[in-house]
C-alpha cells in the first residue's frame, strides 16, 4: 500500500496496539503513527512504552501509553475505555502483538506454570483485546482486528510446544470468531510477519543446545540480516486494516503473500486458512 494511501485512510483513525513496548509490535505503532493515526500504545512495561512514545511524538505522531497486562481482562477492558475517552470515539483497529516465547525445552522437562503462562500471554492476551474491544466495533458496525501469529502452518519444531501450541490456537480462535462477527462488518485476520529480529531471535540463540541445528540458524541469519523488512510487515499490515480488505476475514495471511492480488481475490473458504491452500 502507498503511503500517500496510506495516510489518508488512516488520518485521524483510533488504533490500539497491545505489545506495542518492543519488536514488531512497536514497529506497527510507529507505522501507524506516521500514517496519521491516533495510536494506544499497550504493554506491561513502563519503560517500553515510554520509549515508544517518544519515539512517535519526536516524529511528529500522536499516542497514549497504557500500562496493562494482557492475561488480566480487566486491564484490557480498562486500557481499551481510557484510549476510547482520550481519543473522542472507539476503536478502528485492533492489533494484538503481545507474545513470548515460552519454555523452548522439552515438554517433560517444563514446569507446568511456564507452559501455562505461554497459552495465556500468546492466546488469552489476544482473546481478552478481542472480547475488550468488539462491542464497540459491533455496535458502529466497523472494526478490523489484526493477531500476529507465527509458523501456525509449519511442521513443528522440537522444543516449542507452548509456543507452538499458543499461536496455533490463535489462528483457529480467529477462524472460529470471524464467523461469529462477519455480519457485523467486522474483519478479523492473522497475520504472519515472517523472520524478523526480536526477543523470540535471541531466546532461539541462547537455547542453541536445546534446539535444532536449522533453527538456530535461521535466527542466527536473522539477527544477521534483520529479518523481513520493515516496509514489507506495513504494507500488509495497512491493507489488513484498510476498506480495501473488507472481503477478507477468518484467514492466516504471510508477509509474503501479495496483498495487491488479495485485494481483488475471491477466496474460498479453506484458502488462506490453517490448511493453507493459497488458491482461490
């Protein structure tokens, strides 16, 4: 998507974005930032969200920060009320970048509190911005909700069941809700940013011995390289949240598909999806 695009369609919209302290969270923020967008910056750390904050507001951006908890659906409920009051309307989009790697061990060699706590920053962070934010959307009938996700169609890596298992039930969460808000007009995706360097690359690194060969190497060439550039993650990103994509809902999307052919696509209902038949 263009920028001149972009800014106009999202001049003024209210968008909250949850994880947005670090990583690619942060990098979506400022994107929205500069696409003119009021941004709520959500995350447990003061520090990062302050960060985050400035960073917009020396460019020129507007945002709030919100100190909040993802696994606490109150905490949500409460940050999604305040950036609802302070920016004068509800929420127009969504994106919950909130995650952590988990345990990267073994099943059997994992405290069962680690596991869990994976599913309910990975899964339940996302299920609780969702539940905080789509009364709203229903009632204005509009709203587009984005949940990063990652390697959700992969073949499985030893050692990344909390990880894998939170991020897989993402995407069937997301599946299963877009059914339930279609009518709605409201719009819920998936989106996967490919390898980009974050605290996921350096977590892979230092549990080298734990891990396979490929994927240490992999996060090795990433932390080389920076991963997926930044422009590519935006784009795809801003025509998820656009009108442009209004046909578009329940799908798992990769930051290498081709949103400029998506955008006139008639999909079927398995493409796209967990079973991954990208024609359409």
């Amino acid at each position: 998507m263009s920028a001149s695009a972009a800014n106009s369609e999202f001049r003024k919209k209210n968008v909250l974005v949850v994880g947005a302290g670090r990583g690619i969270g942060k990098r979506i923020a400022l994107g929205f930032a500069r696409h003119g967008a009021r941004v709520a910056l959500v995350g447990r750390s003061k520090a990062e969200i302050d960060l985050a904050h400035i960073e917009i507001e020396q460019a020129g951006g507007n945002a709030l920060r919100i100190r909040a908890d993802v696994t606490d659906p109150e905490q949500l409920t409460l940050a999604v009320n305040r950036a609802t009051v302070t920016f004068g309307g509800p929420i127009d989009v969504l994106v919950c970048a909130a995650g952590i790697p988990g345990p990267l061990q073994p099943f059997l060699h994992t405290s069962i509190k680690a596991w869990t706590e994976t599913i309910q920053v990975n899964l339940m962070g996302v299920t609780h911005s969702c539940r905080a934010v789509l009364p709203s959307m229903i009632e204005k009938r509009a709203g587009k909700i984005i949940a990063l996700t990652c390697d959700g169609d992969s073949l499985p890596k030893a050692n990344f069941s909390a990880y894998s298992t939170s991020k897989t039930a993402v995407v069937r969460f997301v599946e299963a809700l877009a059914c339930e808000v279609v009518d709605h007009n409201v719009q819920i995706n998936c989106f996967d940013p490919g390898p980009a360097y974050t605290n996921l690359t350096d977590e892979i690194i230092r549990a080298e011995s734990r891990l396979e060969a490929p994927v240490v190497a992999a996060a090795k060439e990433t932390r080389r390289t920076g991963g997926v550039s930044a422009d590519l993650q935006l784009a795809m990103i801003s025509f998820l949240a656009s009108e442009q994509s209004n046909h578009i809902s329940g799908k798992l999307i990769h930051v290498t598909d081709d949103w400029q052919k998506l955008k006139n696509a008639t999909l079927r209902p398995d493409a796209l999806t967990l079973r991954r038949l990208s024609s359409k």
